[in-house]
C-alpha cells in the first residue's frame, strides 16, 4: 500500500497535494481506526472471560447436581 497516495470512492489522491485540513482529517481517521482496533482487542479478552466464568459457574453447578 502507497502511504503517500489516498484513494477514496475509487479515485486516488496524493497525499502531498491536499490541504492541511484534509491531513488532519487523515490523522483523525488514523486515530479512530487504532481506537477501535483497541476496543476490538479488549472485546475479545472480556469475550474470553466470560467463555471461562461460563465454564466454572458450570463446573460449580454440577458440583451440586447430583
């Protein structure tokens, strides 16, 4: 991927040659696509988490099942 190129609705763009405004922007976009990646990842641990509370609540259960 050319980081120096954006496209965008398919037509593509030199980065160099957009307005400071557009580069935040870019920035701005770049921020939020990290943040949610992050939050991706935090999903998935509490995801896991909640996989292994089901599992011993289960266990636990069974304990006193019979």
């Amino acid at each position: 991927m050319d980081k120096s190129k954006l496209t965008i609705d398919g037509t593509e763009y030199s980065i160099a040659d957009l307005s400071d405004e557009a580069k935040i922007q870019i920035l701005n976009i770049q921020f939020v696509d990290e943040r949610i990646q992050q939050l991706n990842n935090e999903l998935a641990i509490a995801d896991t988490a909640r996989i292994g509370y089901s599992k011993a609540i289960k266990a636990e259960v069974s304990k006193h099942d019979g």
